[in-house]
C-alpha cells in the first residue's frame, strides 16, 4: 500500500492506495529488490533507444559495451525509470503500448509474436547470462500501480477541494530512490514545480526517534493523529 497525506494549516487528510507489489520488483520480468546489483537508474538515448544504467554497488555508469559489472535484475526505481525513459524518447505511447516504429529504430525494441520487448541490458551485462529485458506486461504493472496511486491523490485533492498541490515530500526508501522527473513523467505524482518535491528519507523512523526523544513533538504527533481524516478509497 502507498500511503498519501494532503493538508496544510488548515486540515490533514489521509489516504491508502493499493498499488501492489510493481514497485519493489515483483510482477516485473526481470525485477527484484533493491539490493547490490539491481539496475536502479536508467538514461535512454532519444535519437539511438541506446541505454546507460547505474547497478546498486557501483557510482559509474554503464553502457553496452563497457567492462562492467554484471547486473542481477532491476528494481523499482529502475523499472520506473525506464519506462520513463522509453516514453520521453518515443518508443512507448501515452496509452502504455509499444510503439511499433521503435523496432525499426533500434534492434534492442523486438517483438516476441504481438508482444513486444526493450532489451536493457545484453547478456554480456547480466549475471543469470540471459538479456534483462523491460516487456509489455512490466509496462502494465507498472501502470496498475501508479493508477492506484495517482488516484488516492486525486480523491484527497477532491475532498480538499484543490486542483493543484505547492509542495510534494517523497517519504521511505522507495520515495527517496524515485527521480521526480521521472514521476512527473509517468503521472505518479501530481504536476508540482520539480524543485518543489524533495525527498525526506525514512520519515516513519526519523518520527519514532523525534517522538521517544521530545515530549512534546510526541504530543503533537498525537494531535495531528487524532485530527487527521482518513479518506477511503
């Protein structure tokens, strides 16, 4: 679940969205967890469809080609990323599909019968010895989450009665791995000034320490607890 809060001042209202495993790996073809060796950000070339990709471990980054490290799978940053990434360079629709001129543009976009694939990685650059590929149905996944989400926001601004937020904090491990622009891009979060969404890291547990160290930010936790409307979805 994603859990989405709006407010200010005024009033906090709450949310859960169900957005399902996508964005830590699961349902992803080649997906895993964020852990040493993960593809957790990926850069398309709009002209070529040619990809570079960072692997969780290592700061460099890597292109077909290069003698590097082998890659284990992708994560959910970096199934976010390149599938924005495919979208800003015209190889995916709005709507999610493939766009079937991409096969002509570049040999990594192939079709396997009617269904179609982005090869990311070549078998050179993966450690099972088999290409780590973004596919159609990832894309879907990836869609049904981000949907959930984006909808949760959505029903808080209509209940709030605003069309547009000031301020987006990305909070947890996964928010703080998620490139804003990339976000933007895929509608996960509502349009916002890019330089206005920060990520704050591991809140929850940066609250717990606050709360058992400072009476009264636990007092305040509590009252904004009690006052916070909880919004079904």
């Amino acid at each position: 679940n994603a859990g989405s809060v709006l407010g200010n001042r005024g009033g906090v209202l709450c949310c859960s969205s169900p957005t399902g495993p996508a964005f830590e790996g699961a349902q992803i073809t080649h997906g895993q967890r964020a852990a040493a060796g993960a593809i957790e950000r990926v850069r398309i070339d709009p002209a070529t469809l040619e990809p570079r990709w960072k692997v969780i471990g290592h700061t460099e980054w890597i292109a077909p080609g290069d003698d590097a490290p082998n890659a284990t799978g992708i994560c959910g940053s970096g199934i976010i990323e390149a599938i924005a990434e495919l979208f800003l360079a015209g190889a995916i629709n709005a709507d999610g599909l493939f766009n079937e001129a991409a096969a002509a543009r570049s040999p990594r976009v192939r079709y396997e019968g009617r269904t179609a694939i982005y090869v990311l990685a070549d078998a050179a650059h993966s450690a099972t010895g088999q290409p780590i590929t973004v596919t159609q149905s990832d894309v879907r996944a990836i869609q049904l989450g981000k949907a959930a989400l984006y909808a949760g926001v959505k029903l808080l601004m209509q209940e709030r009665g605003v069309t547009a937020v000031d301020r987006i904090v990305l909070a947890g491990a996964f928010g703080s791995y998620i490139d804003p622009r990339h976000a933007m891009v895929l509608g996960l979060i509502p349009d916002c000034e890019l330089e206005r969404v920060v990520a704050v890291g591991n809140a929850a547990g940066d609250g717990a320490r606050i709360a058992l160290l400072n009476r009264l930010a636990r007092l305040e936790a509590g009252r904004i607890a009690r006052e916070n409307n909880h919004v079904q979805t």
